[in-house]
C-alpha cells in the first residue's frame, strides 16, 4: 500500500486547468468491495433514488476530458456506440463528419481513438482523470468489482480534449461539445476551469442549452490544495461562469463540499456561478489500466479530491431524473436540483451567497419528478444580450398508437409540456393516428385524428383550444381496424376535405369526406385482397394547385407509394425502399429541399430498418438516412418541419411498435439535431406525431 500527493497545474493553452488530488491504491476484494468508501452517494441520497431508478440506457452523458478506459470492467458495457457507423471501414457511414467514430471523437489527435494518450512525460493524474469521472457517473453496480456508479445503467460518451499532459485548446473543447450535442448526449460533464474567454467555446455552450442539453461544470480547485480556493466573482473562471452576466442560467456550476457537509477548503466558489455544491473529498472510482506501465495496474483508486468529482455526482444525479422524465429540460433540471438541494453548512461568511443553493440531494429532486410526471413550464427566459435567441416556435405533438388514451401532448422546442388535448374521452380509445391541417381555411391548423385498431372508427377535427370542428364514423360502428387521417382541398373546391384509409383489417379503400362527414367518393389504392392497412397524407406534389393523395401499404407489401388525384387516377408511383422487404412504407408531404415544391418523405414500416428518404415527385431520391438502431425493425413514422429555426426542413422520426418512445430530430444530412422522450421508455407500443 502506498500513498502519493499529487499537486497540478495544467495548461490549455489559454486555459488553465488545475485538478489537484490525493490518493491511495490498494488491492480488490469482491462484490462492489469499494462500495463501502463512498460514504458521498448516502450523502447526495443516490442509494436511496436507486429504489426509483439506477438510469436507463437511453440516456447519455458525455464526458469531455483526458479520454475513457473503453474495456475497464466498471464501465465497458456503459461506453455509448454510435449504431450509424460502421466499425474500421474507413467510411463516415453517418455523414457526421467524423470517420470511424464508434466510441466518440478524440479532438486532440483528430482521431476515433479515445482511449487516454499516454504520451513522453505523460501526467499519471491526468491519464487517469476521465475514465474517473466517467466512473463516479456510471461505473456498473453489482458485478462484484469496484464501485457502484451514481447512474449505473446510463451511457457514457468519451471525448477526449485534453491530452495526457493536460494540453489542450478552447476550440477543441468547443467541438467536442458541438459533436456531443449532434449526436444525442442528453448531459455534457467538463470537469475542468480555466481563465480563458473564448466566445466560440460560449457559442457552443448556449447551442447546448438550445438543443435541450444539460451543460454540468466544476468551479475548479485552488493550484496549491492547501491554500483556499478562489472568489470568481472578481476573477470568473471558464466555462463555469460562462453565463454569470446572463439572465439565463444555462450552466449547472459545482463546488465541492467535504464529509462535514461544509464547503472544501481547495475549491473555487462565486456568486453567479456556482448553483449547487456536492461531496469532492476522498472520492474513489475506476482508473485507466494498462498493464504496460507500471503506473496503470489498479482498476480502482480511492483518497482523490478536486470539484471534478463534485460535478461528476452531479452528472450522474441529472442522468437519474432525465431517466424519471425524458422531458425535462436543461432549465428544468437545473431549478429541481437547486430548489430540492439540502443543508450545507458555511463554515465561513466569505462563502455567503457564493457556493450555491445548498448540498446535493437527488432523492428529494426525483420525488418532485414523481409528483408530476411532467414538470410545469418554466416562465420563458429571456436572452442576454450576447446570446443567441431561440428563434424555433415548433411545437412537437405526440400521442400513442395504442395501449394509450385518446390524447395528445404538446411540447415546445425546449421539450416542455405546454398542454394534453382531449380529442376522445372516456377508456373506450386506447391511441391516436392524427395530421394536422388548415380545415377551415383560417390560416391555422386544426387536429385531424382518426381512431386506432381496436377502437370504434371516429374521425374527429379539433383546434388547439380543444374545440370540435367534425366528429364522424369513417366506417361501420362495429369496425375495428383502425383510421388513419388526413386533409387537404383534393378537389379544388375551396373546401378542405378529409382522408382516410383503413389502418388495418379492411380492403384498402381510400374514402374522401366533407366536413360533415358525408362520403364524397372512394377507390381502391392497392389489390383489393390486401388488407394490412394504408398510411396516407394530402398536399399538392405535383404543382398544379390541387391537393393530391399519397398512399403507402402499412406492411406486408412492396413499399411502393402511389400518388391519386381526387377520383382515384394513378398520377405516379414509385418504390420507396428496397423492393427484397415487404416493409410499406410511412408517408409525409414538406418542401424537403426548399425549392418552393412539396416533396415525399417516406420511412420504412415495420419489417425493415428504419430508413428515412426523401423523394420528388418524379420519384428522385433527394436524401437519405437511418433513424435508429440497425436491429430496430418496428417501423419509423416521419413529420418535416423547420425544428430549429434556421430556415431548412428538419425530419422528425417516432419509432414503430417495438421500440421505446423515442423521437428524433434530424437535419436532411442525416445529422441528429436533437431527441426526446414523451413518455418513459419502458412504453414499446408505438407513438405517432406531427409537428406545428
């Protein structure tokens, strides 16, 4: 057994970065042998949250440091993969960017490689510091080695930044955080300080925060471990006060306490800065092992001081309420940690009103989640001047495909609950098919929604306050198919009439309604011995002014989508996937490409994996891409929309049945801009939506 004291100063170029630590090695013993040191997790209550949830896989938390042991025991089966990319082909399958990046991005040797370098004159400290990290947020629980993670079922994604002698700059920092957000991290932990400003790095963070990505920083600790940390209220550090002059709050900044609950002496502290403090002394995690150095034999280290760690607890405490409630947002998580903190004592009055709202409890903020499965909007937030605004006014709205209710829910672009409308009441309607469009011809559209299988076949018009415009059967009461909608002028008219098309059980006859539900005109789309179900939607594709019918087989059929005119003329057909899967296909109408004409936007229905295309009118393949898992083949349903608000159409994806309910939002390039889920991830029965 030996003991060394580490004292550091590293340097970013510009930033500086101190991480000072203490810390003793010692051997294994067995199951989670070093539970019994982390005397933190009772503290910050993690043991007692585990009883609602350990995390869930969907969520990710990426870690921007020194890089990630991939194969360490604790933290192997945690290491986020990017599912889109092809491993050692030498291909950016994805089109991200970013070639081979299964495990992350190293942005320090442009590279996939992100394990820890270990380069002439490396720092032991600084190898080992982000798979630490990473194993305070993650490490696994319950397989007898080690430690047991704040968040032991949540994904880890490594970015290296820094290099194994703490070298590093801004602008890479900057992209990691770009890259992290583009490609699903639901949380980004930068343990590390410096006294740089760098306005791109702040860019970054605020597009973070746009994006509904929580940004946690340490306050960083004093460069000599026995002196006192510094007031960063007269001298900010970087990024933890990156927006200590805003008016919103978009960084969750951490100091580190000790086991008296009390500020640590090391630590840095400021008001404007710091939201919350969490335990930062005589903390034990996983460490880089290589059994080529001798400084890389131990698995696990103990005795390490240093508000990276503090922020590291608070990671892996945001991770378990992101699991509670996918929705929540970045603002959101931040008040219930800071409202449901607990007592820390100041031993000192130079700490008043500049360490925080009190002591981590994560046990207290899960219990709020708990109440309400949905925590209320926050009053809207206005930007700093420097900032850049939220300009997005999409809403997303989502309902179930079955095992549901006959609601929707409505969330804004920062993924927060506006409002559920009731389209049917009472526990006869188990989910919704629904479309949105402008049925009165008031420039605003309504909520076109038609029953689904295993319900009695209404078809039912709404707006947004809830009121009904048309409510009909589409079919004999005593059918229980299923009704997919639509809607749009298909006979030019100057009255939006209403489509629909069995979901399932029926000959795949399309039927034209008006408003009053009286039966204008009906024809066949496909074989009439089909009857697995049509997706439609209505929009003029072809640029004559009149509102034309697209249609695709719900499966167990060639994806081929057709488009009609009003009395059932076959315009155009083509195939929409590969014609060796019976998948069918799903089918949306947008301007994908921004040329002023309405396109196809089709995704691959159950049987397939979920391919997102676009396609013209002609049948041309504008884009293409896969919206989840290789192995997921429940179906994709798709929406268009300008989600971000830079003026080009975004995708937007649900997945099938099989899938949890999980919604993506995608640039045409393939590059996810963001992603949400509505409701917990156990739910696998489908969902569909639609964005206003």
């Amino acid at each position: 057994m030996y003991e060394i004291i580490f004292c550091m100063k590293f340097k970013i170029f510009v930033i500086l970065v101190f991480f000072c630590f203490l810390f003793t090695s010692t051997a294994l013993a067995a199951d989670d042998p070093y539970y019994i040191k982390q005397w933190y997790l009772k503290t910050i209550k993690a043991d007692e949250s585990w009883q609602t949830t350990r995390g869930t896989p969907n969520i990710i938390v990426a870690v921007i440091d020194t890089g990630v042991d991939l194969d360490h025991p604790e933290l192997q089966g945690n290491i986020w993969t990017n599912s889109r990319e092809i491993a050692g082909d030498r291909k950016d399958n994805d089109n991200n960017g970013y070639i081979d990046d299964i495990h992350g991005w190293n942005f320090v040797s442009n590279s996939a490689d992100t394990e820890p370098d270990i380069l002439l004159g490396y720092s032991k400290t600084s190898v080992n510091h982000g798979t630490f990290v990473a194993g305070i947020i993650a490490a696994i629980s319950d397989n007898n080695i080690g430690i047991k993670g704040v968040a032991s079922n949540v994904k880890i994604m490594p970015l290296l930044a820094l290099n194994s002698v703490g070298n590093g700059n801004s602008s890479a920092v900057s992209s990691a955080i770009d890259y992290a957000v583009k490609n699903g991290a639901n949380i980004i932990n930068l343990s590390f300080a410096g006294s740089e400003y760098s306005d791109t790095l702040k860019k970054s963070i605020i597009n973070a925060y746009d994006k509904g990505v929580l940004i946690v920083a340490a306050a960083g600790n004093s460069e000599n471990m026995d002196l006192a940390g510094a007031d960063m209220s007269a001298n900010p550090l970087y990024p933890v006060c990156y927006d200590r002059d805003s008016s919103v709050n978009r960084i969750l900044g951490v100091v580190s306490t000790n086991k008296k609950n009390q500020i640590s002496t090391f630590t840095n502290y400021g008001a404007d800065c710091i939201d919350i403090g969490a335990p930062g002394e005589e903390i034990v995690s996983s460490v880089y092992q290589n059994t080529n150095y001798l400084d890389f034999r131990n698995l696990i280290e103990e005795n390490w001081n240093g508000s990276s760690f503090a922020a590291a607890l608070v990671s892996g405490g945001a991770a378990l309420l992101k699991s509670v409630d996918p929705t929540l947002s970045p603002a959101q998580i931040i008040k219930l940690i800071t409202d449901e903190s607990g007592l820390m004592f100041l031993q000192d009055p130079k700490y008043e009103n500049k360490a925080g709202s009190g002591l981590l409890n994560i046990k207290k903020a899960i219990d709020k989640v708990k109440v309400s499965t949905s925590v209320p909007a926050l009053p809207a937030e206005q930007s700093s001047p420097e900032a850049e605004p939220i300009v997005s006014t999409s809403e997303l709205l989502v309902s179930k495909a079955a095992s549901g209710t006959g609601t929707i829910k409505i969330l804004n672009s920062q993924f927060q609950t506006i409002k559920e409308l009731q389209v049917f009441s009472g526990d006869k309607f188990h989910g919704l098919n629904f479309q949105l469009a402008d049925v009165n011809n008031d420039g605003v559209s309504e909520i076109v929604s038609g029953a689904v299988a295993g319900d009695q076949p209404f078809v039912r018009v709404i707006d947004f306050q809830g009121k009904i415009i048309s409510s009909f059967l589409a079919y004999d009461i005593n059918f229980r198919g299923g009704v997919n909608v639509s809607a749009g002028d298909v006979d030019s008219d100057g009255k939006v009439e209403i489509v629909v098309a069995p979901e399932s059980k029926s000959d795949p006859t399309i039927k034209i309604f008006n408003q009053n539900g009286q039966l204008e005109r009906e024809f066949l789309a496909f074989n009439k011995d089909f009857k697995n179900g049509i997706n439609i939607a209505v929009g003029d594709v072809d640029g004559d002014k009149k509102d034309d019918i697209v249609a695709g087989p719900k499966s167990g059929l060639l994806p081929k989508i057709k488009i009609f005119d009003e009395k059932g003329n076959l315009k155009n057909s083509f195939i929409a996937f590969s014609a060796s899967v019976l998948s069918g296909a799903n089918v949306a109408i947008s301007d994908l490409n921004n040329d002023g004409k309405k396109d196809i936007l089709a995704g691959a229905g159950a049987g397939s994996r979920s391919y997102v295309n676009g396609y013209d009118y002609n049948g041309k393949k504008l884009f293409g891409f896969e919206a989840y898992n290789s192995k997921f083949l429940g179906g994709v349903k798709v929406a268009a929309r300008d989600w971000d608000g830079n003026g080009k159409i975004d995708i937007i994806t649900a997945a099938g049945k099989g899938g949890g309910p999980h919604v993506k939002m995608f640039n045409t390039d393939g590059t996810m801009i963001s992603q949400i889920f509505p409701w917990p991830n156990g739910f696998t029965a489908g969902i569909n939506i639609a964005v206003k």
